[in-house]
C-alpha cells in the first residue's frame, strides 16, 4: 500500500547553484542588472531602425543581448518556480514570484518592438539578418518571432496585452496553483480514521492495490475540488476567453493555431497523429477491459484506470527506486547513468512528500549554470519510480544540450518528452529482458507500459476533446460548472467508451488537471500523445541497432531546437510524421506489449 503520511521537513534539493538565498545581495543585484539590461534593450529596440542592409549589425546586436537577458530571466523563473511547487505556503517566494512576472512584462515589450518590425520587412533583408555568423544555430528561432508577428496586434495593443497579462491571464493561473498547493481532503475508509491529506497525493493513490482505497482517494479529492469548483471554473473560463478575445484581435484563425505553432507542428501532422490514434484506440480499450476482468470488476471506474495489478507488492524505498532506476540505465545507456549519478550526488531532486507541496513532477533548468532540477513526490508506487526515470530524462536532455546558446535550446513541447519518455523506456525494458526475472515481476512491468499507453491513447485525447470542446463553447459565453462537467464526461465516454462503467467517470477531471491552467502555453495535452509515440519510434530504433544509435540520438535531442518538430525528425532519422506509417509503427509496438501481456496475466489470473 501507498504511504498516506506526510512530512513537515524542507525541501530535498540543493538550489544554492542558483542563488543561496532567496533575498540575498547576489540574488537581488541579479535583479536589479536584469532590470537595468531589460530597460536598456527596450530604449534600443524602440530606437531601432528598420531592418535593411545598414541596420543588420545593429538588429544582430540587439537580438545578442535580448538573448542573454532571456535566458537570465528564464533562470529567475526556474529558481522562483522551484521554491513555489516546494512549499505553496511561503508567501515570500510567492510574492517574487508575482514580482519576476510583471518584471517579465519589459522583457516581453522588447519582443512586441522586434515584432512590430519584422511583420513588414522584405524577404531579402531578412535572409541577409538569418545569414549573419553571430546568429548561427539561432535562426529558427529569428524565425519563428517573423512567423509569430504576422498574428500580432499593433505594438501599443501588444505592450498593453503584456501588462494586463500579470494581473489577468496569469494571475487566474497562479490562483489555481496556489488553490491546488494548498487544497487538502479527507480519506475516509470504512473502519479506519479520516485522514487529512494534500491533493497532490492523489494519483499516487490512485496507483494503490487497494480499490477501496482508490475509490476513497478519488471521492475525496473529488468533494474538495467540488468545494472551490466556482474558483476553479472562474480560473477556466477567464483564461480560455482571455485567450480568444485576443485571438480575434491578433486574427488568428483558429484557436488551435497558437498551439500549433508552440508545437511547432502543422495542422496535417496534429490531424494525421490524432487520426491514427483514434483508428487503434481499441488497443488501449482491450487492455482496460482485461484489467477490469483481473480486478473483479466487469468494467473499470475512472479510479482505477492507474490501478496495478493485485500482485503482492511492497512499498518500494527511494533508495530502492533510485538504484534501481541507475541499475536500469548502466546497463542500457551509461552516458545516462553516469549523468544520473551526478544528478542525486548534487542533490538536484527534491522527492519527498510533505504539507504544502504542489501536485505533479516537473524538470526545470537553467543554461546561465546549466543544471536542472527535478521536482516529484515519491511515495513508493511503482508510477513513481518511473516518473523518476521520465524526468531525469528530461534532465538528460538539457544536459545533452549543455554549452548551447540559449535560443537553440527552445525545443517544442512535441519533442520535449523525447528524452524523458526514452529514459523510461530503459528502466521497463531492463526488467522485461531480465531472463531471471519472475512472472510476476514481467506482468506488472507490462502493465504499467500499457497502463501508460492507455494514458497516451485514450486519457490525453480525452483532454484534448474536452479542451476543444471548451473553446468552441467559450466564444458564446461563460461554461458553468455543470457544463464542464457535462463535457468532461461526454470526452471520457466517447474516448473510453464501454472499458469504463459509464457511472464511474470522473466529472471533475476538468478541476483537478493542472494543464488545463497552464497560461503559458494553450493545449497542453496532445503534445504528450506525439512525444510518447514518437519517443517509442526512437526507442524501437535504439533497440535495433544497439549502442551504435546511441550518438545518432543524442545528435536528434541537440537538434530539437534546431526546426520544426517535422523538420527535426526528417532531417536527423529520415522520419515523415504528416502520414500515418510512423505513428501505426509505434502504436504497433504497444500492441506487441499486449499480445504478450495477454497470455501472462491469463496464467497468473485465469478467467471464469
């Protein structure tokens, strides 16, 4: 069983490498310079001239120092961001938080500058600016600041979007950040005494062999989400229609057209990937139904979608989980590994459950120290020990990346779980090719990958479906919360169709799920689905080729900020993902994990 305990003690991870303390005379004269860089880049960049052949040492410059200070102010973001999941109740990183956010607003002007600019300048001049050495490897970046202006308000509008964006949009998701870090419920259980518990325990919860327990667990978190739900719709509701007020100034299209382009995929690949997933979406749908058989049930609640088989399993230790995750990753990879170590030797991951910790896992990082940081709350289930290995494997990737300039860094959110989705692969497969390992062992290794297969197939398209759904709905007025709960449910039922019991869905998904309150980046779902196929796709060919496709790899990860995610797989690995072939080739190798998941678990719990 999981733990349901909770700690009262600090933050496992070291963050001394970015600043010692937060407030000190190093963190706040790093403030202050950025500040003084910032308004200076704004007085130029409004200064600037347009760009033509005279003015393009002038325009390399700027963009040289812009490109600096970014990456100063991403490494402010990280530090803050890593201080707020660690503990929601410290008002005083709460409240830099806020600062570092309007602060960014200056930072963004200068952006709004260049692109007023660049949506008029010829073609010829601006090749001439793409050509110049100072830009190498930055191009696409340049790139896609032109590409971003042709949807851009005038500059005046696009200044004053920037400053209402930290007390609006923003704002509404940091108030759902704070809602969720703080928000707590009980676990009531028959026979046993009510435990107040942080919501960010749920899903490990939910992972739990116990089905009352999940059962509990869900209900719980359920009923407080129920309790701030006009909260958390008002949070809903104010950034979708934010978002859509301003794609109509801007003349965007579609909705779907910022996030496409922050995926930096074109429409034909988003419809070819979801397509194809919706044509094989009964894989995942089988394996469901034979997990409800396993657990007793004839169908599974939502709750117990994450459900591991009724195995006698005990709690597995951090130190256990992390030797184990370095075991895996020696054998298989040990440039991984040896990165790994270093890792957990400088105390780059803070894992422990406490009060007051925000829900989820991130990976965060920084190129002014290079490092990053990993952020989890590791309560022994098998899930946490891959959530582990994922995100050390986004950690890997910024290292991969180490001593690149900054904008060749910004890789899209579509291949940004390349590297973590591969990394986990690593630690499941080891077990899996174990000649010594039980069948028991095997059988839930193999449920857990098709556990995560049925997340990618059926949860994330569910996400999507809904948040579609919210949008098309959003330009007519406010969704009440019943509403919301209408199509999440309607999502859950057409996605999963009869794997679940239709009176076991989970209406409140909509509250509890932090992507959907991300103001950063819209659509922060089917980025997922195209980054676990497309790492799979990776992960077959490192397989077939052995440590050779290693550096091959590697050179793919130290390319993903090089173009679009198109361009990037075609250009590194020969791979077309406007047509279906790739993605069936992947969502092949999930059924080749349930053909041989079938006949273990029919050995182990044999039907009737």
């Amino acid at each position: 069983m999981v733990a349901t305990e909770v700690e009262e003690s600090g933050a496992d991870w070291d963050l001394t490498s970015y600043f010692d303390e937060l407030g000190d005379d190093a963190y706040r004269g790093f403030r202050e310079t950025l500040a003084a860089d910032v308004d200076a880049l704004l007085g130029d960049a409004r200064s600037l001239a347009s760009l033509d052949a005279g003015s393009v040492e002038r325009w390399v410059a700027l963009l040289g120092r812009l490109e600096d200070a970014s990456a100063r102010s991403a490494h402010l973001a990280s530090f803050l961001g890593c201080l707020r999941a660690a503990d929601s109740r410290d008002e005083v990183a709460q409240r830099e938080a806020a600062s570092a956010a309007a602060a960014r607003v200056e930072l963004e002007k200068v952006f709004v500058e260049l692109r007023e600019r660049l949506r008029s300048v010829d073609d010829e001049a601006f090749a001439e600016l793409l050509a110049a050495p100072a830009l190498e490897r930055a191009t696409h970046f340049v790139e896609r600041m032109r590409e971003r202006a042709q949807t851009s308000m005038s500059g005046e509008l696009e200044t004053l979007a920037a400053e209402l964006d930290v007390t609006g949009l923003s704002a509404w998701g940091r108030l759902y950040n704070q809602l969720a870090a703080k928000l707590e419920f009980d676990l009531e259980l028959p026979g046993q005494e009510s435990r107040r518990l942080p919501v960010a325990m749920t899903r490990s919860l939910l992972e739990d062999t116990d089905p009352e327990l999940r059962r509990a667990a869900q209900a719980g978190a359920n009923r407080a989400w129920q309790g701030v739900a006009d909260t958390t719709a008002a949070c809903l509701n104010a950034i979708s229609g934010t978002r859509l007020a301003l794609y109509r100034r801007r003349g965007v299209g579609h909705f779907l057209e910022p996030a496409l382009r922050d995926a930096d995929i074109s429409r034909r690949t988003l419809d070819t990937l979801l397509d194809t997933v919706k044509s094989r979406r009964e894989v995942a749908r089988r394996y469901l139904r034979r997990k409800a058989a396993i657990l007793g049930r004839e169908r599974l609640g939502f709750q117990d979608t994450l459900a591991p088989l009724p195995l006698s399993t005990e709690r597995i230790p951090w130190e256990d989980g992390r030797r184990q995750v370095l075991r895996a990753f020696g054998k298989r990879y040990p440039a991984l590994q040896k990165f790994a170590k270093g890792a957990f030797e400088r105390r780059w991951i803070d894992y422990s459950p406490r009060a007051g910790k925000a829900p989820g896992g991130f990976c965060t990082g920084s190129s002014v120290i290079d490092e990053s940081r990993v952020f989890l709350t590791y309560n022994g289930a098998p899930g946490d020990v891959s959530t582990l290995a994922h995100e050390l494997g986004h950690a890997f990737h910024g290292f991969v990346m180490r001593g690149m300039r900054p904008w060749s860094r910004r890789y899209p959110m579509t291949l940004a779980e390349t590297a973590s989705t591969f990394a986990e692969q690593v630690v499941i497969d080891e077990v899996l090719s174990d000649t010594g390992a039980k069948r028991e062992e095997r059988a839930i290794v193999l449920d857990g990958r098709l556990t995560d297969a049925a997340v990618f197939l059926l949860n994330i398209p569910m996400r999507f479906q809904f948040e579609k759904a919210v949008y098309e709905e959003r330009a007519d007025g406010e969704l009440s919360v019943t509403r919301l709960c209408e199509l999440m449910s309607e999502a859950q039922r057409d996605c999963f169709a009869d794997a679940l019991a239709d009176d076991e869905l989970d209406p409140w998904y909509w509250a509890s799920k932090l992507h959907f309150y991300i103001t950063g980046i819209s659509f922060y779902n089917f980025p997922y689905t195209f980054g676990y196929l497309f790492s799979l796709g990776i992960f077959a060919r490192a397989q077939a080729e052995g440590p050779a496709f290693l550096p091959r790899y590697e050179s793919l990860l130290r390319e993903t900020g090089a173009g679009s995610a198109e361009q990037v797989a075609h250009n590194t690995l020969g791979i077309d993902l406007t047509t279906p072939d790739f993605w069936n080739a992947s969502i092949d190798l999930i059924e080749q994990d349930l053909d041989r998941y079938i006949p273990l678990v029919d050995e182990l719990f044999p039907e009737g």
